[in-house]
C-alpha cells in the first residue's frame, strides 16, 4: 500500500500530461482546419488536410510529437486572407506562405507566436503596414515580407528583433527613412530595402552591423553622402545602392572591405574621380559607377582587380583614353562598358589585350581614327557597340573572324568604303547597325549568308545598286532599315519569304518598278515604309491579306489604281499615300481600323464623297483629303472626331456651308477648307476651337461678316480669309490674337477702318494682307510695333492721310506695296529702299524717296495751284467774258432778224413780189451758190451796219437796225 500511495502523484502527472498533449495536438489539428477553410486551394495542396489523418502528415505541416513546428504552403497556389488563427500556434518557429496570392494586412496578432523564428509572406498581393506587434517577436531571425504591396514606415521598433539575420522588405511602398535602430541588429547578414520609396541619408549606425553580407538599397530615393563608416563592414560581399540620389565623392574607406565582391553605384549624383584605393579590392568581381558624375581619367586596372569580370563606367564624364596596362592577357574581364563619356584618341590598344572580353562597349565618346584589324582577334566577343564615335576609315574585313558576334553597332560615325563581304561568315550575327555613315557601294549579297540575322539597319548612307536578289534567304529578318540610300532598280521579289519580316522601310532611295505580289507573304508586317521612290503600277490586291499592318507609308510614288487594298487591316494607326495618283473613292473599310490616328491622302485624284463611315474612327487626329477631286459636303457624320487636331480638306470641290459643329472640335489645331466651293456665312461657331493653330478658309464664295467670335482663338498663328466676298469692317476682336504671325484677309469687300488694336498682333511676322477691298480712314500709327513683319500690303483700298512715321521702324519689312489708295505727304525715310510699285496708283501727293523729293512737290503745288483769292479772281473774269460774248451773240441774232424784216417789208411795198421771183431763174440761184463772191458788193463789204444816225433813213418799221445794200442788191433781194 505505501508504495502505491508514494506513486501515485507521480502517475497522475503523467496522465495529466498525456491528456494536455492529447488536446494539444487535437487543438493543432482544429485551428489548421479552421485556417483551410479560410483559404481557397485551387490545386488541392490542402486536400489531404482532414481530421482522419494526423495532422502531422498534412501538407506543408512539420511537428514534434504533439506540436506543430512549421507550416511551409509557399508557391502553393492559395488565395485569401492570413488568418489570425495562427496566434494559437504556439510552439510554431517556421511560417512560410511566400509566393502566393494571398491578400489583406498581415494580423497583428502573428506578433502573439512568440516562439516564431522565420516568417516569410514576401511575393503575395499583401497591404497596409508592418503591425508593430512583430517587435515582439524577440525570436525572429528571418523576416522576408517583401513583393508585396506594403507601406508606410519601416518599424522603429525594428531594432529589437536582436536575432535577426535576414530582413527582406523590399519591392514593396515603403516609405521614410531607414531607422537608426537598424545598428542594433548585430547579427544581421541580409538586409535587402532595394525598390521601395525610402528616402533620407543612409545611418552611421549601419556601420554597427558588422556581420552584414548583403545591404541592398537599391532604388529608392536616398539623399546625401555615403557615410564613410560603411568601410567598417568587414564581411560586406554585396553593396548596391543604384538609382538613388546619393551625392559627394565614393568613400576611399571601401578599400577596407576586402571580401566585397559586388559594388554598384549607378544611377546617383557621385562626382570626383574615381579613387584608385578600389583597386586593392581583390576579390571584386562586378564594378558598375555608371550614370553619376564621375570625372577625371580612368584609374582603374585589371592587373590589381584581377577578379573582376564586369566594369562600367558609362554615362559620366570621364576624359583621356583607357590607361596602359589596363588588361593583361590572362584577365577575366567579360564585359566592359565605357559608354557616353568624354574619352578621346584612337580605339584603345590596350583592349586587344583583354582576349576574355565578350560585351565591349565604347559608344557615345570621342574616339576617333581607324578601327584595328586586330579587333578580329578578339574572338570571344558577342557584343561591338563603337556607335556615336568619330571613326574613319573603313570596316576592316577581320571583323568577318568574330565568329561568335551576336551585335554590332557602328552607327553615327564617319566611315566610308564599302560593306565587307566578310560579314557573310558571321554566322551568329543578329543585329547589324551600320545607319549614319558614308558607306557607299553596294550591299554585298554575302550578307543574306548570315542566316541568324534579326535586324539590319543601314539608314542614312551612300549604299547604291540594287537589294541583293537573295534577301529572302534571311529567314529570321524582322527589321530591313533601308532607308536614305541611293538603291535603285526593283524590289526583289524574295524579300516576301522573309516571313518574321515586322518592320520594312526602303524610304528615300530610288527604287523603281511595281510592288512584288510576293510581299503579301509578309503577314507579320507592321511598319511598312516604301515612301520618296519612284514606284508604279497598282496595289496588288493581295495585299489585303496583310491584316497586321499598323504603320504604311507609302507617299510620293507614282502608285496608281485604288487604295482599297491597303484599307483591311484592323491595326491601321498610321496610312499616308500622299502624293501619288491613285484614282477612285477613300475606301469605306478604312472604319474597320478602329485605331487610325492619321489618315493622310492628299495630292491623289480621288472623287466622290467623304464616307459617312469615317465618322467612326473615334482616335483619328489627322485626316488630310486635300488636293483631291472629292465633292458633296462636309456631313455631320464627321462631327464624332472628338480627337481630331488636323482637318485639311482644302482644295477640292466641296460644296454648301462651312459646317457648324466644327465648333465642337475642341482637339481641332489646323482646319484647311480653302480652295473649294463652300459657300454661306464664317460659322461663329468656330471662335470655340480654342486650340486652333491654322485657320484658312481662303479661296471660297463665303460672304457676310467676319464673327468677332474668331477674336477668341487666343492661340491662332495663322489666319487666312483671303479671296472671298466677305464685307463689312475688321472685328477689333482679333486683337485678341496675339499669336499670330499670318493675317491675310485680302480681295474680299470689307470695309471701315483699319483697327488701332491690330498694332497689338506684335508676332506678326509672315504677312499682314488687307489689300484689295473697301477700307478707308488713316493707316493707324500703332502698326509701327509689328517689328517682326516681313510684308505688308494695304493696296487696292481707300485709306487716306498721310503715312505714318511710326512704320519706319519696320526694320524686318522686305515687301510693302501701300498702292493704289488716296495716301499723301511725305514717306518715312526708310521706305526709300522700296520700289516705285509700292506707292504709286492713285496716291498723288505722296513725296520722298523713292519718289520726287518734298521741296519739287511743294514748287509744282506753287505754280499750278493758286491760292483762294486768286481762284475767286479767276471766277470773276470768266464770268465777265462769258457775260460780254453772250451779249455780242445776241446783238449779232437781233442785227439777222431785223435785216430780213426790212427786206421783208421793201419787198412787199414794190408790189411786184410775185413777178420778180418769177423772173428768178435757176442760172442765177445756181450762180449765187456756186460764187459766192457775187453778193459781194463794189466796196467789198457783205454787210454794212450804219450808225445809229441811220434811224432817220428808216421810211417803215421799227428795227433799230438798218442794214444798207448794195446797188445790186436792190435788183436782186438776198431770199
């Protein structure tokens, strides 16, 4: 009995015990359950998750006999939200729920698992903040949170976690600064910050984590020096602080970190020179100091950094040239970057030694001279950018010898002579950038040997011959940059088998002929620039079978037939055919592009109307139709081309009113509709295009007003209304234009006078036209201020006064024609440089040079031109001579009429009238007429007016008059 009475505690122990860890374990297995239900499992990682089973051999579940230790769902496939479930997990040291989709905030109450050594959630779809309770997980020694989408500040607390090895906050939005406790993690080998938006300086106190490894910061927007202190981490293998905004000097305590292995600074504001202390950095094997503002030649040598295997340099300013024994022939240098500096002399010498090289660099520097044959011994390059240089001279041939290069770039330097045919042997070439040289001769069909060939650009050279027969042999081409060249003769029709064709430019060179029916096997296509050639013929209609086209450029040809072909392709952004003579309607299938944003047909021979269909090219900005043979109106279909910026419809036959709702056209920045047939008034409604640029609507038969509206096109540069019949005076309003540097409202009817306020158009610089109409008044002195006007021309109006002195200041004025008004006065001095025309036609009292000089003028005014009173004198006498020969006329009628009343009477008194007149031959009537000098009388008077003494003599009448004849005349009465 004693001895069961002294076991007995001991055995209710053990039982108690085996009963807490039975229900331990039952409540692992519950919480577990509760968590699934929670998530969504779509690959069934959690299927084997159910209470027959010991949770122990559940997915992802490690344990010890009675606890769950470790939950591991990474890459899992599961969505949802962490649950707080996990607090009960007591014992558990590993949560790993990386690389899914999960989403939310993490629960705070993650921070209650106290025994919890590793979490990682980084790669999920994660929100809000860091909860401040994980501070309070004094165990932690990995916490990888990061690829997720995380902010605010990282926790202050952050300093307490004094296990931490690994912290991973990176990709996400952190922001603020990294926290000065940082230093308390003195057993932090990882910290990776890279790509979020911290900003502030980089603590001392980082110094304090001298077991760190890795410290990666890259992308952010740090400030201020890198604190030299950083010298104190003796076990840094990996530095990167790229892309931030550190300034100062690179700290020369680097050198003090021999293990490092990884420095990268690029993308900062560094200056200074590089310190020559990086070289003792032995095991150094990746040095990238691009893009800051380095200074001062190269100090760097592969001879002491005899790991290193990639340096850049590139996007400083850097001088001199690569320093001598730079490389030594057994270096492990693989890829050099030296890009876009300000390094000089010819092609380094130092770099044939580097035989290790594969990527080599020197773009975008001053090197200048020949290029080494000996670059052909380099054997392991993969990558030759020499682009942006001043090379001379030609390709050396030896390049054929890199039989592994993959990309070469000799772009915008000075070389001449030919293309090597040696490039036929470079069997891994891909890309070949030759464009902006003086390269002449032909393109050697050697070249279409390159089978791996992908892009060849040889843009803006002298290439000439035609494109070899066999570039279709090219079968993994997708880019042919020929643009710019003198190439002639035809396209060849193989160059329809290089079907992974994408981008084809033959632009700009002379190529002849019809297009090949075999370019409709180009199905990949997508830029297709054929533009300045001298094509023919018609589309081929299968064409219609590239329905990847996006951008085609096909202007100034000689292409004729229907464009129909060209108008299949639903991925239409760009279709210029410009200049060309193609014939028949704009094809209605154009619609179908819903992505077209410039349509451009000008300069062709189509007719018919605008398709109504074109309405519903919603992202169309410019539609040029201009210079076509296209009639019927303008329909409101149109009026849905809320993007439109470009309306270029000038010169054709359009015909009615310059629509109304153009007005709407808000985008609208040049709107050409000269040269047709519109007729009717200016719509007001334009004054609401407040973008517009270019107003022209010369050439029509608009009539009626100007609308003051138009005074609101505050951004109007030109405006041009000229040859229409539009009357009425200038609107003021269009002072309101100050931009404009074209005004041209000439040869139409307006009226009125010119307004003060145009003085204030001070950018007039091209023209101001308001010539040919009906404006009257003085030419306002204001428009002296148009300093920048070239031509001005006021001609053909009824403007009056003198001209202005003010327009001497017309310094830039090279064309001025004020013919033909009623202007007077003397010219301003500088007008003398002009000729002639310009003033002459109905201003007669203009003098000065060119003209006759003032002092001329005023004598002539002097001699011709009495003054009033002589005027009045004038008036006087003539009245006075008119008076005296009026009364002489009538004297001498009265003097007639009483002579042949005194006849009349002596003749009637001899009673013999009758008689006598029968004794009036025809011999004597005959003898009067054809002698007129027998009525003359012995004293050779006609007629003789006596004296009023006379009047005595007078036997019958009551003439006052008495006219005396002569003997004969008795005889012979005058009839």
């Amino acid at each position: 009995m004693g001895r069961i009475h002294i076991f007995h505690p001991l055995l209710i122990s053990l039982i108690l015990c085996s009963v807490s860890a039975e229900n331990s374990s039952s409540s692992d297995a519950y919480w577990l359950l509760r968590i699934k239900s929670q998530l969504v499992d779509p690959f069934r990682v959690l299927e084997n998750w159910n209470p027959q089973t010991d949770f122990c051999t559940w997915s992802g579940v490690s344990c010890d006999e009675f606890h769950i230790l470790g939950l591991n769902l990474s890459a899992a496939g599961i969505s949802g939200e962490i649950s707080a479930d996990f607090k009960h997990f007591a014992a558990l040291q590993v949560l790993d729920l990386s690389m899914n989709s999960l989403s939310g905030s993490i629960p705070g109450e993650i921070g209650e698992i106290g025994s919890l050594r590793e979490l990682l959630l980084f790669s999920n779809y994660l929100t809000g903040e860091i909860p401040s309770g994980l501070s309070l997980l004094k165990k932690m020694e990995v916490l990888r949170i990061g690829d997720n989408m995380l902010g605010g500040q990282i926790l202050s607390g952050i300093g307490e976690l004094t296990e931490l090895r690994v912290l991973g906050l990176s990709y996400c939005q952190f922001n603020g600064s990294i926290p000065s406790g940082i230093g308390d993690l003195k057993k932090l080998e990882i910290l990776d910050l890279q790509e979020n938006s911290l900003s502030g300086v980089i603590p001392e106190t980082i110094s304090a984590c001298t077991e760190l490894q890795v410290f990666v910061a890259a992308n952010n927007g740090l400030t201020g020096e890198i604190p030299p202190s950083i010298g104190r981490l003796g076990s840094l293998q990996i530095l990167n602080l790229a892309n931030n905004t550190l300034s100062g000097s690179i700290p020369v305590e680097l050198r003090r970190i021999p293990g490092l292995k990884y420095l990268n600074l690029l993308g900062n504001r560094l200056g200074g020179e590089i310190p020559s202390g990086l070289n003792y950095l032995a095991n150094l094997q990746t040095l990238d100091l691009s893009n800051n503002n380095l200074s001062g030649p190269i100090t760097l040598l592969t001879t002491n950094l005899n790991s290193l295997e990639a340096l850049s340099l590139s996007g400083n300013s850097m001088t001199g040239n690569v320093p001598k024994d730079f490389c030594f022939p057994n270096s492990t240098l693989h890829w050099l970057f030296l890009a876009d500096n300000y390094l000089s002399g010819s092609f380094p010498d130092e770099l044939l030694k580097c035989s290790s090289l594969q990527q080599l660099d020197l773009s975008g520097n001053a090197f200048g001279g020949g290029l080494p044959p000996e670059l052909g011994n380099l054997g392991s390059l993969t990558d030759l950018l020499l682009n942006s240089n001043r090379f001379t001279g030609t390709i050396p041939p030896e390049i054929g010898n890199l039989s592994n290069l993959v990309t070469f770039h000799l772009f915008e330097n000075t070389i001449t002579g030919g293309i090597p045919s040696e490039f036929g042997k470079l069997q891994s070439l891909e890309t070949l950038y030759l464009y902006d040289n003086q390269i002449s001769g032909s393109i050697p069909w050697e070249l279409t040997n390159c089978s791996s060939l992908q892009e060849i650009d040889f843009f803006g050279n002298h290439l000439s011959g035609s494109i070899p027969a066999t570039i279709g042999r090219l079968k993994n081409l997708q880019l042919l940059q020929l643009r710019q060249n003198d190439l002639s003769g035809q396209i060849p029709p193989s160059l329809g088998y290089c079907k992974k064709l994408q981008r084809l430019s033959l632009a700009d060179n002379k190529l002849s002929g019809p297009l090949p029916a075999t370019l409709r096997f180009l199905s990949d296509l997508f830029l297709f620039s054929l533009y300045n050639n001298s094509l023919e013929g018609p589309l081929p209609g299968s064409f219609q079978s590239l329905r990847n086209l996006s951008i085609v450029n096909f202007s100034n040809n000689r292409l004729t037939g229907n464009i129909s072909p060209l108008s299949t392709s639903d991925f239409l952004t760009l279709l210029d055919l410009t200049n060309n003579s193609f014939s028949g309607t704009v094809p209605s299938s154009l619609s179908k592009a819903k992505s077209l944003k410039r349509l451009r047909l000008a300069y062709n021979h189509l007719s018919g109307n605008i398709p109504s269909e074109i309405g519903l090219l919603k992202n169309l900005n410019f539609l040029d139709l201009s210079f076509n043979e296209l009639t019927g109106e303008v329909g409101s279909e149109l009026s849905g081309l809320k993007e439109l910026r470009h309306l270029l419809l000038n010169n054709n036959q359009f015909a009615g009113g310059i629509p109304e709702w153009l007005g709407n056209l808000q985008e609208l920045g040049e709107l050409y509709l000269s040269s047709n047939n519109f007729n009717g008034t200016v719509p007001s409604e334009l004054g609401k295009c407040s973008t517009l640029l270019k107003l022209s609507l010369h050439s029509n038969r608009l009539s009626g007003p100007i609308p003051p509206e138009l005074g609101n096109l505050t951004s109007l540069y030109v405006l041009d209304l000229h040859a229409n019949h539009l009357s009425g005076p200038i609107p003021s309003s269009l002072q309101q234009c100050t931009k404009l540097y074209e005004l041209r409202l000439s040869q139409n009817n307006l009226n009125g006078s010119i307004p003060l306020g145009l003085g204030s158009l001070t950018e007039l610089q091209v023209i101001l036209d308001l010539s040919n109409n009906n404006l009257s008044g003085e030419i306002p002195p204001s428009l002296g201020t148009l300093l920048k006007l070239e031509r001005l021309n006021l001609s053909s109006n009824q403007l009056h006064g003198e001209i202005p002195q003010s327009l001497e200041k017309l310094s830039s004025l090279h064309n001025l024609n004020l013919s033909y008004n009623h202007l007077q006065g003397q010219l301003p001095e500088t007008f003398a440089r002009f000729p002639l025309a310009s003033f002459l036609g109905g201003n007669l009292r203009l003098c000065g040079p060119p003209l006759e000089s003032c002092s001329e003028s005023r004598g002539q005014h002097k001699k011709w031109e009495p003054s009033d009173v002589a005027v009045a004198g004038i008036i006087v006498a003539i009245v006075f001579t008119a008076t005296i020969i009026c009364m002489g006329l009538i004297y001498m009628m009265l003097r007639m009429w009483c002579n042949w009343r005194k006849v009349s009477v002596s003749c009637s008194e001899g009673g013999g009238g009758g008689a006598h007149h029968e004794h009036y031959n025809r011999g004597e009537e005959e003898k009067y007429w054809v002698y007129g000098e027998e009525m003359k009388s012995t004293t050779g008077e006609y007629w003789n007016v006596n004296s009023m003494a006379a009047l005595k003599d007078v036997s019958t009448g009551s003439c006052i008059f008495q006219l005396k004849l002569s003997p004969e005349s008795t005889e012979n009465p005058l009839i």
